[in-house]
C-alpha cells in the first residue's frame, strides 16, 4: 500500500493495477483515487466502468487498443470480474503487451494467487490486497476523524464504540458520521450517545447470543432470536452465524489451550485482538465436547431445513432451546 501511495502522489503510475481483499472501503478510497490520478480533471470520454462476471473480454481489448481522445490514457476499470480467480487467460495474455495508452484497474474481493491474470498483474503492474485493519489502525482512523470534527471521546467509550460497529471501515463510518451528528452541540462523545445511535452488528447480536446460550439464560436466548427475526434476518442466516460462532469458539478454545495470547490467536481465526479475548472468555464457558457436538447439530439443522424435515424458524429455535438448557 506504501508504493501504491507513492505512485499516486509523484504521478508515475504502472499500467496496471489490481486492489483485493476484505476491506471493501480502502478498496473504493484507493479506486477512485487512482481514477483521480490517471483521468486528471476528469476526461469521460476516455473513461470505462464494467462490472460483475459476464464482462465481454474481447469489447475490452478493442477498447484498449483505440487511441484516446485528445488525451495520453484511456482508463478503463473493472470490478467483481472474478477474472483472477478463473478465466482470464485471454486479458492475461493481452495485458503482456498491452497498448501504451491503455491503463487498467481491476477490483476483485478474492483472487487465486496461480490464476495467470495475477501472475501477469504482479509482475507487470501492481496488486495490492487490502486486508481487515487491525485495532491501532483503526483506532487511529476513528480518532483522526473525530479530531477533525473537534470531538473528544474516552478509551473507555471509543472501545464501546468499536465493539458495537465491528471492523469494517465503511460502518465504522457511516457510525461515526451518525454519531457526530447526534452529539453536534457536544465537546466530548460519552457511552450514552453510542448506545443511542449505534446500531449493534448482527455479528455482535450473535455474539450477545452465544453469551446468553453458555450462561443457560433460555428466556433471554430466545428474545434476542426473535428480536432477530423482527429486524428481518433470515433463520438460514442466523444458523449459519451460530455455526460460525460455534466453529469460531472451538478454535478459540483448542489455541488458548495451547498457550497462545488474545493477539496471536485473533490473527490466526481472523479476529480484531479486541474481540478474540472476548471469544476466549466465552469459549471458556464451553466444554470442547459441547462445542464439536454443536457445530455438528447445526449442520443437521440445516440438512433438515432443506429436505424439507422441519421449517427454518422452527430448526433454530430447537437448537438454542437445546444449548441454552
């Protein structure tokens, strides 16, 4: 990402430019601003945008290979193309010598480092992958923005903050613009306003959940699943959370058994540090038996849902009675 900034600020950009991973916000700041800077003050005329998997290979050759109008570059991006992963051999094969004038951007959230398209990316142009942020980053982000609103805010409330809104930066966003409207007449950002405004992550739901099943609080369980199903969420969707809860809790566990400490844990299951010590806590509160044998219910549940055995609501429901008991 270091020499991506670079190339976008002194103008010496590659041809070739592939952004991918699991931060979709980066990802779109870095899009435009390379459109920016390879479009200058904005040129339609020599501007092209395709997106998603039937894009015509051979429309975007011709393209490429037409002179720009009144202009040294013809920019033309591509997104969710799902050419990096399989089928985009032909442009591969094109991008080895492409036209001198034509600039591509290509945005993929997964990409399969063997495919040939990567491998001609990277060795030709530039791929970046922009991954989840980590706490500091992210805390720096969010206090940067909040100084630039002229608002203060406590460890204690910034931690609140960043447990209900999770990691993904364009919540985060649009959370904070939410709040900072909400506190306008305000020096300092305290636990009240975020419980009033914040909206909490259907992850972190599951999550309040799982606590309520390992604590056997049945009653509780059960609202918080029909609070769910209120909010409209699908039960498929609930069950496959729980899943991944479950699945999520028993790596914990097994790592934590092994010694290793919230960070390391959180970076090899794919957690923010500042949640992977609370999933060890929950863990805890599971024997490792309880944890394999769920894990296992949950895929019946499915099963049975999609044979037609038993309705979905009903499959859910039956699931938390059973752990929450």
């Amino acid at each position: 990402m270091q020499k991506l900034n670079e190339e976008i600020k002194t103008g010496d950009l590659k041809q070739i430019y592939l952004l991918y991973g699991e931060e979709a916000y980066l990802i779109k700041q870095y899009r435009d601003r390379l459109k920016a800077a390879l479009m200058g003050d904005g040129d339609a005329m020599n501007y092209h945008y395709f997106e998603g998997k039937d894009i015509n290979i051979g429309e975007i050759i011709d393209l490429a290979q037409t002179l720009p109008f009144f202009s040294d570059r013809r920019v033309i991006i591509m997104e969710n193309s799902g050419l990096c992963k399989h089928g985009g051999e032909t442009l591969a094969e094109y991008l080895n010598e492409p036209a001198e004038s034509a600039y591509f951007v290509l945005v993929e959230k997964e990409v399969d480092k063997r495919s040939k398209l990567y491998k001609t990316i990277n060795a030709k142009g530039r791929a970046v992958e922009f991954k989840t942020q980590d706490e500091s980053v992210l805390r720096r982000w969010i206090l940067g923005m909040l100084k630039r609103e002229n608002k203060k805010i406590s460890e204690r409330s910034l931690q609140l903050f960043m447990e209900k809104t999770g990691s993904d930066m364009a919540n985060i966003s649009k959370e904070l613009e939410k709040l900072v409207c909400y506190c306008m007449d305000k020096e300092e950002i305290n636990e009240k306003d975020i419980e009033a405004v914040c909206i909490r992550q259907i992850n972190n739901r599951i999550f309040d959940m799982m606590n309520c099943v390992a604590e056997k609080k049945q009653k509780k369980t059960m609202e918080l699943y029909y609070d769910l199903l209120a909010l409209k969420e699908p039960p498929m969707r609930i069950l496959f959370l729980l899943s991944r809860q479950f699945n999520l809790l028993m790596q914990v566990k097994e790592l934590s058994k092994k010694g290793y400490n919230s960070k390391t844990i959180g970076e090899t299951v794919g957690l923010p540090p500042f949640a992977a010590g609370k999933y060890m806590t929950q863990a805890s509160k599971f024997s490792k038996e309880a944890l394999r044998l769920a894990v296992s219910d949950c895929v019946a549940a499915e099963e049975a849902v999609k044979s037609g055995k038993m309705n979905d609501v009903l499959s859910v429901e039956l699931l938390l009675i059973k752990y929450s008991s």
